[in-house]
C-alpha cells in the first residue's frame, strides 16, 4: 500500500524545516546538470541512462518546491505525496499518468 501524506509526516519521512532558498537553488542546479545529462544520454542512444538521469531531473525539482516550503525528505514516494497533497489538489499541479 503506498504511502499517504499523513504517513510521511507520521513516520519522519517528510520533516518540517526551515524554508530555504538557498537549497532550492542548489536543487534545481542539481537538476540543470541532470537534465544536461539525460540530453547527452538520449544523443548517445543510452535510453537507459536517459531516463535515470530524467528521474533525477523530477527529484531535484520536486525537491526544491519542499525547501521552498519548509520541508526535507526521507522519501523519494513521499515527495509525490506531497505534491499531490499540497499541489495538484489545488490545482496547482496538474496530475497525470
């Protein structure tokens, strides 16, 4: 059974702190970097490393709207919940797939 968003508060696998900029900016150069990669990967017909490098690109992103709003992951499923929770049911975020 997947995670609720209330499980990853409940577990410790989604932490409040302090909200941060700074480490927003540092994840989502953490994703340029990334996305660069999955480009090369793609170009080299390494599909493989193309979509683990575009994981990453996701993870990072993802990860910097949580320090934007205070929190810190232990999870990369709770991220999704949060998402869902905090932005696609506000229609925020678009959900898909």
């Amino acid at each position: 059974m997947p995670f609720r968003f209330k499980d990853c508060i409940e577990k410790g696998l989604l932490r409040k702190i302090p909200a941060s900029e700074d480490n927003a900016v540092r994840s989502i150069k953490k994703a340029e970097g990334w996305f660069k990669e999955a480009e090369r990967s793609y170009q080299s017909e390494a599909y493989d490393s193309s979509v683990l490098s575009s994981y990453m690109v996701m993870f990072h992103s993802a990860r910097a709207i949580l320090f934007l709003d205070g929190y810190r992951e232990k999870s990369h499923a709770c991220i999704a919940r949060y998402l869902e929770d905090n932005y696609v049911a506000g229609k925020k975020l678009e959900k898909r797939g």
